[in-house]
C-alpha cells in the first residue's frame, strides 16, 4: 500500500512546517512493516500542492506491506497531530483509494481505524 500523509498548520510559516515533517520521516522509517518512507519530490506533487527545496511542504510518502504500520501511527499521534490537521490518502495495489483528515486524537483514532478496514477490505493480511 502506498500511504500519503500530509499536513497542514495555519500557525506554522511553510519552512517550520517542513521542518516538522523532516523530523517525522525518520520516526515513520523505524515503524513495522514500512517499506520506503521519503518526501515527495516536486515532480510527484498533486495539483495545488505548495514546494520548496524541492519538495512538497508538508507532505510524505511510504510504502507499507502490513497492517501493523496502522497501530505505529497511533504511537505517533502527537508527533502526527500536534498543532497540524492531518489529510492521509491510501492507495491498494489494486487502484482503489481511501482518504481522511483528523483535527485531533478522536479523529485520528477513527482515520486510521477506517484506514485499517481499508487494507483489510483489500485482501491483505497482517504476516
């Protein structure tokens, strides 16, 4: 599954953003069963995506092979939430996507449930 998160906080100028998000990518990389974790390059950004050095502010990519990286973000929680809203899009080998925002811990509790049924609907299961 490819998993993209992205973040946004109206109290954050775009380079403390990216900053949080810089320090994020090495707390996703240790979660089970992430594969590939990095910043989305400029060619790979989505329309009305904002840039800088590169990247898309705000905005990560992974590649995950299990469910377990789901109770992994929930570790993550105030790491991922803090001051941010947080948008997650999902995509299964098989094309179909799912996607969410979470404000806050109730509504990220319930992304990633959701997010979880999702992987599970597709056929995947935990090794």
């Amino acid at each position: 599954m490819d998993i993209t998160l992205t973040f946004q906080a109206s109290e954050l100028d775009n380079e403390d953003l990216q900053s949080e998000v810089e320090q994020l990518l090495p707390q996703i990389r240790e979660i089970e069963g992430v594969e590939q974790a990095a910043l989305i390059g400029v060619e790979l950004a989505p329309d009305g995506s904002k840039s800088g050095g590169g990247f898309v502010l705000g905005a990560l990519k992974f590649v995950a092979d299990n469910s377990k990286i789901i109770q992994g973000l929930m570790g993550l929680s105030n790491a991922l939430l803090g001051n941010k809203t947080l948008k997650m899009a999902v995509k299964a080998p098989d094309g179909s996507e799912f996607s969410g925002e979470a404000k806050n811990r109730d509504d990220l509790e319930y992304l990633l449930q959701q997010a979880e049924e999702f992987y599970h609907r597709r056929g995947q299961s935990q090794p």
